[in-house]
C-alpha cells in the first residue's frame, strides 16, 4: 500500500526516529514505526492484520497506540472507490495519507 503524509512535518515526525523520539514517548514511536511497516506492506486496507485497532471513520481510518495517543488516517485515492450506496469499498483502497497523531482525549 501506498502510504503519504499531510505534511513534511508530519512525515519526518512518523520516519525519522531522532525526531520523534523528541515528540513522544518510545513506546509511541515504536507503535507508530510497527502500523506503518504493516500498512505498508499490505495490498489494500482489509488485508491489515489487528482490524480489532482500527476504528473506521467517514473517509479513513484510527488506529490506537495506547489509551491516550492515536493516528488518524483517510484514504488517498484521487477517486475514492465507494459503493452506490456511498460507503467506502475498503478492499479496493491501497492508498492512504497519514494526517496526524493525535491525542485521543482532545476530540
């Protein structure tokens, strides 16, 4: 699957360990490396092992890392494959676009 970021600030927050070990906590980042290796080695969003972590949303997905910290993700297709009844078809989106780690408390 094809995996971008919102911004380069995001995307060097989630890539380079140096920095996010500056932004959160080891346990955070350890998480974070661990669902972007399985996201990106998958074909689509179903085939992702650990569904049971991902709360789908309108147009992506959450994924917790622990009680208090999550990231979000939406799907990154220029046109969103969905049914007729407009719901996503998750099998058929392989991309996504990470737009932030997020504490969960500040929904």
């Amino acid at each position: 699957m094809i995996i971008s970021f919102r911004s380069r600030e995001l995307r060097d927050n989630a890539l380079n360990e140096f920095i996010s070990l500056i932004e959160f906590p080891v346990h955070i980042v350890e998480r974070l490396k661990f669902f972007l290796l399985v996201l990106s080695s998958s074909n689509n969003v179903l085939e992702i092992p650990l569904q049971h972590s991902f709360n789908y949303l309108d147009d992506g997905f959450e994924v917790l890392l622990d009680s208090t910290t999550s990231i979000l993700f939406r799907q990154a297709h220029k046109s969103t494959p969905r049914t007729t009844s407009g719901l996503i078809i998750w099998e058929k989106v392989t991309r996504l676009q990470l737009i932030e780690v997020r504490n969960t408390y500040a929904k």
